[in-house]
C-alpha cells in the first residue's frame, strides 16, 4: 500500500473520530448553581398581660436574610417591654440569671445581641429589621426589671427547627392582666357560684310568700241560686 493510500486512511479515521466525539458546549458547566435563599421574612410578635410573647418560638426562618419585625404591646403593665434576641447562639439561658447578667448578656458586645426592639405602653406597636445569621437558634428576653426571670422569653431558629429539649417557660397564675385558672380551680368556683344563686332565688321565693296577705274568706253560696224559683209540683222531702 503507498503512502497516498495511508495518508487517506488517516483522514478517514480523524473524521470518524471527530464526528463520534460530544460538542464541547455539551459538557455541564460546574461551580455556578445556587440554591435559592429568600432574602427577607416578616415576623409578627405580641408582648402579652402575663409576661409572655405571643408567639414565644419561630422555626426556620431564612438565614442570611432581612428579617422584618413588628412588635405589639398586648399587656396592659406600664413599665413596657423589650424583644431582645441575645448573641449567645445555641445556649437556653437559666431564669436564674440576675437583671445584671441579663443587661450584660443583652447591651455588652461578647457576643454583641442580634436584635433589640422596644415597646412603651399598651398598645403601642414598633416596627424594625435586623439581618440574620447563619443557621443556629437564640434566645430573646424581655431586659425590663424583673421579666425575664417571671418567665419572659422564647426562643428563634434560623436556617433550622428548634431543639426539642427546650424548656418554655409555665406563665399560668404569673402576674399581669391576665388571670388563668386550672380546671380543679374553675370547677369550684363555678359550684360556688352556683350554690349562691340558687340560696338567693331560695330566699327571694320565702320573702316574697312571707309578705303575701291572706287570702279573703269568701260567703258560702246559698242552696237556691237567686233569680231561679224553685221547680213546680216538687215538695219538701219527697215527690
């Protein structure tokens, strides 16, 4: 075979090759998918009458985003309240933390609070943002005097559910405006109630038959009835 005849074989192979062979644009282009992050969320929270938010937990809120907070005083104190997330991620802080350490936690800068929104008199309403970390969860309290130890604050995940093992705090019989009884409680109350109501109607029903004159005696109506003469041909004691 001459050199001419090879030089064809080699063409042909080449061609082949190249037709076999994927497009270059083909290929997936790697390194510039994103996942879809939102990058703002709206939060709506209560200051309530017994010490309490309303809600007092949030899951899951985007992390790395701006997060619109309206906070509404619902309670009727006049000393206000504060929705302050504290910097300490991932730590439930003890109720048994003194108003020193709570305004140490809440206004020092290690680690520097995530969020801090006041609210003055009832129903005052405040509106504010603030940029979310990465994924954890946090703490926030009210850091007015004495609330966060009558069972003040709730807890805020982002990018994340909130542990199970929280513990929220018991607001039933805690101060404020707001009364709550247990159900032993609201039976006996109701049977009290019950029991006054029905010796009052009781009593009413004597004092009123005990006023009441008696009734008159009324003549006796005579045999005959007046206007109706007695029967023709009858005679006394016998026909």
């Amino acid at each position: 075979m001459g050199a001419r005849s090879w030089v064809v074989i080699a063409v042909v192979v080449l061609l082949a090759g190249c037709a076999l062979m994927p497009p270059i644009d083909a290929a997936p282009i790697r390194g510039t998918e994103t996942n879809h992050v939102a990058t703002t969320d709206y939060l709506y929270v209560a200051a309530t009458g017994d010490y309490g938010y309303t809600p007092d937990t949030f899951n899951d809120l985007p992390a790395h985003a701006t997060i619109n907070v309206t906070f509404v005083d619902n309670s009727t104190m006049t000393d206000g309240h504060t929705f302050t997330i504290l910097g300490v991620e991932g730590v439930q802080i003890p109720n048994t933390d003194t108003q020193t350490q709570i305004n140490a936690l809440a206004f020092g800068n290690n680690p520097r609070a995530l969020f801090n929104l006041n609210v003055s008199s009832y129903g005052d309403r405040n509106v504010s943002q603030f940029q979310s970390p990465g994924p954890g969860w946090y703490e926030f309290v009210c850091t007015v005097s004495s609330h966060f130890q009558e069972g003040m604050y709730g807890f805020i995940a982002f990018g994340m559910d909130l542990p199970s093992n929280l513990t929220l705090p018991d607001r039933v019989g805690i101060g404020g405006s707001t009364l709550s009884f247990s159900p032993v409680d609201a039976a006996a109350i109701a049977a009290l109630v019950l029991v006054f109501v029905l010796g009052y109607v009781v009593w009413q029903r004597r004092r009123a038959s005990s006023r009441m004159p008696p009734a008159p005696v009324r003549p006796s109506k005579p045999a005959a009835a007046e206007g109706h003469p007695p029967e023709v041909g009858r005679t006394q004691g016998g026909r």
